[in-house]
C-alpha cells in the first residue's frame, strides 16, 4: 500500500477547500479595505513618508 493510496482514502481533501475560501475571505477584504475612497488620504500621508524632512529618528543618538 502506496502513501498516496492511504491519503487519497483519508477524505483529506476538505481541509484544502476550506484553506482556499479563508484565503480567498482575507484577500478580498483586504483588497477592498485598501481601495475604499475613504482610505485614500491615509495612503497618501503613507507614501510620503520616506520624503518628509520633519520626521523625528525613532531612537536618540547615544551619548558615548
């Protein structure tokens, strides 16, 4: 008896169906969370980040 042959009578398959539609339930509300209109300026202030002078470090410089 084949490894194969022992999982293929497992009925396993149901776990891989499951896995799929959770996945497919995250990346769809992901998805729609990011592209809602009322997002848009957060992603903006977001995107300009790495180019804004005023940030502060996020540690001070240690005083050796």
């Amino acid at each position: 008896m084949k490894l194969s042959d022992i999982m293929g009578h497992a009925n396993l398959s149901i776990y891989a169906e499951v896995a799929m539609v959770i996945f497919l339930i995250v990346f769809l509300t992901v998805a729609v969370r990011l592209f809602l209109p009322s997002r848009q300026q957060d992603l903006r202030d977001a995107a300009r980040l790495p180019l804004d002078d005023e940030s502060t470090p996020a540690a001070a410089p240690r005083k050796d």
